[in-house]
C-alpha cells in the first residue's frame, strides 16, 4: 500500500486523495455561486464572475386622466397636449404620434440630426399685449408673472448638452425689442440653469435694446447657481421629466423679480431681488417660446420630445391622474431579460412617508396601483386607493432573468391625483 505523509502525519494515500478530489469537486460550483456578481474574470480566466449589469429603470409616465382642467381654469393662457395641432404664432416641425405623454396623443419632435445646430421643431405662443401679429392670447391683457411647464423626453443612451430649451419674454415694439427675458439654458454640462436678462437701463422706462436677442446691450442678471439634476446625462434619459419655470417681474422701481425652475417636481435653481423691467411698465410678460437650438451641433442623431405644454399666471405642477393609476416602466436595459420589477409611492420627493408597495411585476411594462398589485400603507393603510389632491413621487427596481435586482431609482415622475 502507498504512503504519504502530511504536516508529518502519516496516513494512506490512494484513499484518501480520492476523496480530497472528490470534495474539492463538490466544492467548486460552491464557490461560484458565493462569487457570482462579485469577483472578475482574470487573465486565466478565474476570480468568479464577471458582474452581470441590470440598469435601473424610470417610470416612462403615468397614464393621465382624461380631464387635466386646462380649458375650466382662468389662469391658464395656453395648453397643448399635441394630440390635435393647434395654431400658434410661429412653428416648426410635426407633431410625432409614435412618442408621448401617456398611451394616445402625441409629442412635439425637437430632435436633432448629427451636427445639426437648429433641432427638429420648435413653437412659439404670444398672448397679452404682444405688439405683433397672431394669433395673440387673452389680448389686451397685461401679465406681470407667469409659469411656463413642458414634459422633456431624450432618446434612450442620450448624449451631448443642447443649449438652449425655453424661454419667456417681453417684447415691446414691432422691431421685436425685448424689456426683460427668461432663459431655460444649458448650464454646463448635463445640467439647466436660469440665465435672466433686462433691456431697460437701470430703474428707468428706456428701452435700450434695439432687437431681438440684442444680447450686446442687455444687462444680464447671473445664470449661477445652476440646477444639479443631469436632464440631459444618458442616466436619464428614456422617459418624461418634468420641467417648469416661473418668470415675476419686479414692482417698479424695486429690486423684487423673481425668476425659478423646477425639474421633476424640485426647485432646482432660482434668481430672486431681480431688476427684471425697471420701471417700464408699458408691456408685461407677452411670448413664451419653447426651443431647440444647439450652438455646437448635436454629435448624432438622436430623438428629443416636448409634451403637455403649459402656460399659466399659478404654478402648474404635474400631470393629473386617477386615483388608481397606471404606471408604465422604462424598456429594460441589461444583461438577459426582464423578469420582475416593482414599484413604492411616497406622498413626498425623499421617499419619507411611503403609502404604496407593489408585489412583484412579471406579466407586463405597466401596473395599475390598486389592492390586487400591491399593499396600502401608512396613511393609507386599508385603503382602496390613493388620496384625492395629493401629488405622489415613484421609485422603481428591475429584476433580470440572471436573478440580479438593479438598484432603486430615485423618487421621480410626481403626480397629481384627481
């Protein structure tokens, strides 16, 4: 019989190296299992796993009711769902049924082709005391403060940073020179910022711009500090965000303007004590333009889309849904399949106080938010579904057919319930 010896140990060899072998064997798939997702692939091809990626999901949108209230309120001056077209002061580009807000209707196509400076579309809307042609809103009005609200989408895998988004303004003769203007720019980056402007000297009523964008003689008032959320980063791309903003001339010969911009429900930057008119006040706030304009030229073609576009003198806020809405993900991005997600409501933008857990989703990209697809909780604890007047933020997770969950997305896609 053979021998070995072990640490000085005598002991039979055939044996026992047979079943060394054979629990070294057992063993491996072991090992696998407790590496896998964690260690990487070297050069010989050991070290465990390579990590499987499973990208975090948005919510697309949530499916709007069918009454937003637009046509009941006195505040609002304008809306357009572009399910229909409509006629405004100046427009450029169609209307693009295949991409909206919700599951009919359509989008306004403000994409762009590679190295295109000017995107795909752009409208225009003039209302007030807007000294040119028409058509011309709620004319013979004056407006000294006004909210201006889109829904932005970009083309899944998004790249670049387009300068120029929307803008609010007052023009003051038919050479189209400009009193005071609200910009919704780039600020850097993926970012947005405010970057305000006046064409009166001073606190006086002299015009001192001669035309439009006379961006040599306008007094521009700071366009830092910008907004932090990445709108235009591939992150975020893939679904609707909301963006609003709020333009307030200042009293007359006071320094109390006000300029704000939210996005996704938060105020992300915002400009207050403004010299916005000095004291002019022979026309208000009459022109809001919603843009896309690339000084560079985009670095490809890519898809861009505005939705639900609103202007009012109240703040606008989200879309308005059902008290059990539907709720519709983001396609998965990952390694292998779909196969479950689920979804938390909060009736806050940090996720304090959530009122809604999902059971897990494998049938579809949507789910409606009721008894049967999930809990009600805090709050809401036994109820049937969500509270009447209150604006709700979601958080979605994604499982792929590897087992692999991807993190939580933040809160976002805020809504209001009818």
């Amino acid at each position: 019989m053979s021998r070995g010896i072990i640490k000085n140990k005598v002991f039979s060899g055939g044996r026992v190296t047979l079943e060394i072998k054979i629990i070294l064997l057992l063993l491996v798939p072991v090992f696998a299992i407790l590496s896998f997702g964690k260690g990487k692939v070297n050069g010989n091809g050991f070290g465990g796993i390579k990590e499987l990626h499973v990208g975090t999901p948005h919510i697309d949108y949530v499916i709007m009711s069918s009454d937003q209230y637009q046509d009941n309120l006195k505040e609002i001056i304008w809306y357009d769902d572009f399910s229909t077209s409509k006629t405004y002061m100046d427009s450029r580009g169609g209307i693009d049924t295949t991409v909206n807000f919700g599951a009919i209707g359509g989008s306004v196509n403000v994409g762009f082709k590679k190295g295109d400076v000017f995107g795909l579309g752009d409208r225009k809307v003039a209302f007030g005391d807007f000294p040119g042609n028409g058509p011309i809103l709620k004319q013979g009005q004056s407006f000294n403060e006004i909210y201006w609200r889109i829904y932005v989408k970009h083309e899944h895998g998004w790249e670049g940073f387009p300068a120029k988004m929307s803008r609010a303004t007052s023009i003051v003769s038919q050479e189209w020179q400009q009193a005071m203007i609200a910009h919704v720019w780039n600020g850097g980056g993926p970012i947005l910022t405010l970057d305000p402007a006046r064409g009166v000297f001073e606190q006086t009523d002299s015009i001192i711009t001669t035309k439009y964008n006379d961006f040599d003689n306008l007094v521009w008032l700071g366009n830092r500090p910008t907004a932090q959320f990445p709108l235009t980063s591939p992150e975020e791309s893939g679904y609707w965000v909301l963006v609003e903003s709020r333009a307030k001339l200042n009293t007359p010969g006071k320094n109390d303007g006000i300029n704000q911009l939210w996005i996704d429900g938060r105020l992300e930057a915002e400009r207050k004590n403004l010299n916005f008119r000095g004291n002019f006040t022979n026309y208000g706030i009459n022109a809001v333009f919603i843009e896309s304009y690339w000084n560079k030229g985009s670095i490809k073609d890519q898809g861009r889309w505005y939705d639900n576009f609103v202007i009012s003198t109240k703040p606008i806020g989200p879309v308005i849904c059902p008290r059990n809405p539907t709720l519709v993900k983001t396609d998965y991005h990952g390694e292998g399949n779909l196969k479950n997600w689920k979804i938390e409501l909060s009736s806050d933008y940090n996720g304090k106080e959530v009122v809604f857990a999902s059971n897990l989703i494998n049938e579809d990209n949507k789910v409606a938010v009721n008894t049967e697809t999930g809990k009600f909780l805090g709050p809401l604890k036994g109820k049937m579904a969500l509270a009447p007047g209150t604006t709700y933020f979601v958080r979605v997770r994604q499982q792929s057919t590897h087992g692999q969950w991807s993190a939580w997305s933040r809160w976002h896609q805020g809504f209001r319930v009818e």
